[in-house]
C-alpha cells in the first residue's frame, strides 16, 4: 500500500539529513509502529510520505501511485493523496461541531449531500461519539478529541492513515484506554497505518510490524517479538529496556532479555557460564539478582524457590526460543 524508495530529506541551514536514504514497504492493512527518540526524523519521514515536506532524493508510492519522486520530479498536493493524518494535538476545528469536524474532508463536489451525512454519521459511531454530533471540541476530553481527530482522518477513506504521536499529549491513566480505543477503530476500519511514537510500550502493543528509527535511519523492523526478543544492536536492544550483552564464540553480541536467561545452582549441560550473585534486587513486580561473570554484569529474575544468596557461585543461560 505504501512504498517508499531510498527518500532522503535535509532541512536547509541544518548539518545532516533529518532523514537519510529510507526505504519501506507497508503492506495493506498493517499498522506499523515507528518508534525512535525525539528529533530521529520521525515526522519528517510522516510529512515526507503527506506531502508537506518534499523529498531531496528518492520515491513515494501510495497504492502504486507515484506521490512524489525527485527525480522524475513527480508531485502530488497533499489532499490528493488519499492520506489520513492525525496529530499529538488532534489539530481540530474549534470553531466547528464534532460532526462538522468530520465533515470537513468530504468535499461537496466529490461527495453528494447524502452520502456525506452517511459517511459522518457512520463515523462518528465507528468512534463512539454519535451522542456528541453538536458539540464543540473545547466540550470533549482529550480521549474524545483524539477519537474525532481519527474519525475526520478516516471519513474521505484515505488509503493510509499517519498518526503522529497521537497520545503523548493525554493523561497518563487514560492513556492505555484510549490507546486501545484508537486500535480497535484501526483494526475495525481495515485501514494502512503507520504509528509514530518514543514510547516503546506503545509499538509493541499496537504494532503489526516495528520499526526503530535512529537518526534519520531504519535501525530494525520486524514483529514485536523480534524486535524485542531479537534485538539487531545494543540501541535497539535498550530502548526495549533492559538487555545481557552476550559475547558469542564465534565473535558476534547477542543482547538478551533478562527474562529470557536463567540461573541454576549447579553446572548443567545447558547452564554452564559461571557467575557470581552480586546483588538481589527486589523490584515488587519479581526478584532479580544481578550475576558478574567474564561477560560483564547480566540482570535475570529469580524466584524465592530458587534460594540464591548474594555471593553464590551459580550457572546462567540462554533459555531455548
Ligand atoms: P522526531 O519527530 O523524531 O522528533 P523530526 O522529524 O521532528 O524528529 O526532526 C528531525 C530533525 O530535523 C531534528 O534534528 C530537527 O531539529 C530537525 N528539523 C525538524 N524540522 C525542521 C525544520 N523545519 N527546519 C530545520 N530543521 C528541522
Ligand atoms: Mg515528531
């Protein structure tokens, strides 16, 4: 549904390029979540792939329709690109009703009176805010408003829908509702997404795919699982939260999840790296000792059952995938 094809942007007057030889491909109906710490190109690449921002060099396709292309010179206006976008702010009318909100992609030339009707008021249940067709946007909660800002994205039927950072702006105890919210109304509509946000929870909650962006580049994208379980390098593996580095025999680190390595009280045929317990950390959520061997300082969770204590000499490994 989306293709894009080595895209590179720099903003004039900066030093390096915002976003750098990028390519991707997001089949329909996947919801990929791009993930990356503030300022690695994140809206630059929704703006580029929008149309508000042109591309230095490279190739956009949305539904095998060239949108922009530098060489070619290719360049299509935004609003004829068939791409829903939602911002951290909801970017609403406020001086237009909820349903007028909605309405307001839908052009008259392109969409009959009643079909425009139609269209809002399937929407506005899709979103679950029917009962608020005649209020304001100032009168919603911010849950409320993000669900409007995803209604008016979706009412033209765009191709693909872009949302950038679309809960970083909500209170925190709602955040996980509305988050799930804003998926189910994702997945319900069938749409093409591409989710922006730094919070790794977000992507690997909401994603079909991830992928982890680092100055201006797609540093990893896989499922969730092997983004997390595998991580491709230490950034990848620590923005995930905490990784063991593992020195491989034959030359190569692997960074492994604490919960995917195991202690035992004695040498086995699988557990056989020896470590020392330095410490024993009780975190409420698990115990977790912290092991010093050869290979640096490693965090794994233990159980009371298992009866180390702080300055045993005990075995780790890697637990089979
Ligand atoms: P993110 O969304 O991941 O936080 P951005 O795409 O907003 O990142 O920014 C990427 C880089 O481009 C940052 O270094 C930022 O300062 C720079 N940048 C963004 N917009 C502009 C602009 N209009 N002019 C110059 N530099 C910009
Ligand atoms: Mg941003």
């Amino acid at each position: 549904m989306l293709s894009i094809q080595n895209i590179s942007r720099q903003y004039p007057g900066t030093s390096t390029p915002a976003v750098r030889n990028v390519s991707l491909e997001v089949p329909q109906g996947e919801i990929l979540a791009l993930v990356g710490q503030s300022g690695s190109g994140k809206t630059t690449l929704m703006r580029l792939i929008s149309g508000l921002e042109i591309p230095d060099s490279g190739k956009i396709l949305v539904d095998g329709t060239e949108v922009a292309d530098a060489a070619g010179k290719t360049w299509v206006a935004p609003h004829k690109r068939r791409v829903g976008l939602v911002f951290q702010d909801g970017a609403l009318f406020p001086h237009l009703t909820v349903a007028k909100n909605v309405a307001y992609g839908l052009s008259r030339k392109e969409f009959p009176k009643e079909e425009r009707q139609a269209i809002t008021a399937n929407m506005l249940e899709m979103t679950g805010l029917q009962d608020y067709r005649d209020r304001f946007p100032h009168q919603l909660s911010g849950g409320e408003r993000q669900r409007l800002a995803v209604a008016r994205a979706l009412a033209p039927k765009p191709k693909l829908i872009l949302l950038d950072e679309p809960f970083s702006n909500l209170d925190p105890a709602l955040r996980l509702s509305i988050r799930e919210d804003i998926l189910s109304i994702l997945r319900a509509s069938d749409i093409t997404a591409i989710l922006v946000t730094h919070d790794t929870d977000d992507a690997l909650a909401i994603g079909d795919r991830i992928a982890v962006f680092r100055e201006g580049q797609i540093e990893q994208i896989g499922s969730p699982y092997e983004i997390y379980h595998h991580p491709q390098n230490g950034y990848c593996a620590r923005l995930f939260g905490p990784a063991n580095c593992l020195h491989q025999a034959d030359g190569k680190t692997e960074w492994i999840r604490p919960e995917d390595m195991q202690l035992k009280p004695e040498k086995t045929e699988d557990s056989d790296i020896a470590v020392k317990v330095c410490e024993i950390r009780d975190t409420g959520r698990h115990l977790e000792a912290r092991v010093q061997g050869d290979q640096g300082t490693w965090i794994v969770p233990i159980t009371k059952e298992d009866g180390f204590q702080e300055g045993d000499s005990v075995w780790g490994s890697v637990k089979e995938d």
